[in-house]
C-alpha cells in the first residue's frame, strides 16, 4: 500500500494476498490518516469514515432524505 496522505492518493491492490487475508489494520490506518482517499486502482474516491460526512450541496431532496436516515439508523459504534 502507497499513501501520499497530502494529495489524499492511495495505492492499493485489494488482491494483495496479505491485504486478502486481513484487511482491517489497513481499513484502520487509513481511517485515522486518510479517511478520504482517492483510491488510483478504480479511478474513484472512497470515504473510509461515515462521521463528518454531510449531503452534496448539489443534493436532491429525496438523497438529503436518504442520507439523514442512514445517519440515524448507523449501528452503535464498535470499535
């Protein structure tokens, strides 16, 4: 894995047979230092933390709805 924390750039095979067997202390450091990352494999961006997130301002109103109910309806915290 390759994490440029600055310009928020990750590099990362998920078929990487040591990332396949035990992905969590790689979903953990970059939930405590990018929780925000361009993932350059699938050209998309991934948001590794549902917390501080909020609805596009360019959001219709039925997506505002749907957002507000996934925040209400979250599981308990249980790290």
């Amino acid at each position: 894995m390759k994490l440029d924390t600055e310009s928020r750039r990750l590099s990362l095979n998920p078929r990487d047979p040591a990332f396949y067997q035990d992905p969590y202390p790689t979903y953990r450091r970059l939930q405590q230092e990018a929780p925000v990352v361009y993932w350059e494999e699938f050209e998309r961006w991934r948001f590794l933390r549902h917390t501080g997130t909020s609805p596009p301002s360019c959001a219709t109103a039925d997506s505002v709805a749907a957002w507000r109910i996934s925040r209400e309806s979250r599981p308990a915290n249980r790290c």
